[in-house]
C-alpha cells in the first residue's frame, strides 16, 4: 500500500492562495482604498481633477500645486454616535496627483459644487496643439 502525501505538501500555499483572492481587490490593485476617489482628465486646453469630497467641509481641505504635482490634503470629521456598520471613511487623507505637463499656473482654478472638488489646470501655451500651415514651394 502507497500513501500519496503529496496533495497535503502544498496545502500552505493553496491556503494562502485563499485568503489572497478573499481580500484581493475587485479592481486588481489597492485603488479601492485610496480616498478620495479621483478622476483625471484632459482636453486640448486643460487637465481635469475631480476628487469625491462629501461631506468635508472647504475649510478642512488644502490644495497644493509644485512644479510636477498637486497634493490634496485634508481632513474628514468622524461622525459622533454608535454604528452598527460603518463603512464611510473618516479622519486624515492625503493624495498626490503627479502633472506630466506644464501648468499655467496663474489660472489654476478650484471649485467645490455637491461635494465634488474639481480642479481645473490650464495648460501651459507651449504644450498645446497647435496647427501647422504647410505652404506650396
């Protein structure tokens, strides 16, 4: 008689594999826990932030522009009582948005409208498309 011990060799690491796929994030990396939750965009003119912000107050939130990044720094007030289940997030965030592309910095524009911060970052002149004449020789 043979007593084949081999399927129970790698039990560890089927076991590991369990919990890794429990807790592995359904986007396929940790983006889910980043707060807030960003959008990029961009257009010929501008590069579009907009970060989700309900319920933080403007006063607790500060917005930074270097040369290649923009850091968005606040605070959510935990909300006071007892909970059952308590899943929205509180307390400090801190985000970097790195900038591939040069800003005009003078017209960084921030607005905050049903608890959506948009950033608005007009690129600089020298980076937008421009249209080129070809002219007949």
């Amino acid at each position: 008689m043979v007593i084949d011990f081999n399927t129970l060799y790698h039990f560890p690491s089927r076991l590991d594999r369990v919990f890794e796929e429990f807790f592995k994030s359904p986007m396929g990396d940790d983006r889910r826990l980043a707060y807030p939750p960003l959008n990029l965009s961009n257009d010929d003119e501008n590069i579009y932030v907009r970060a989700e912000l309900p319920g933080v107050e403007l006063a607790d939130v500060e917005l930074t522009l270097s040369d290649k990044t923009l850091v968005l720094k606040g605070e959510r007030a935990a909300p006071q009582g007892k909970y059952y289940r308590q899943e929205r997030q509180s307390g400090v965030f801190h985000r970097v948005v790195n900038i591939a592309v040069p800003v005009d910095r003078d017209k960084v524009k921030a607005v905050m409208t049903d608890g959506i911060l948009t950033v608005t970052l007009p690129k600089a002149e020298d980076v937008k498309p421009r249209s080129i004449n070809i002219e007949i020789a």
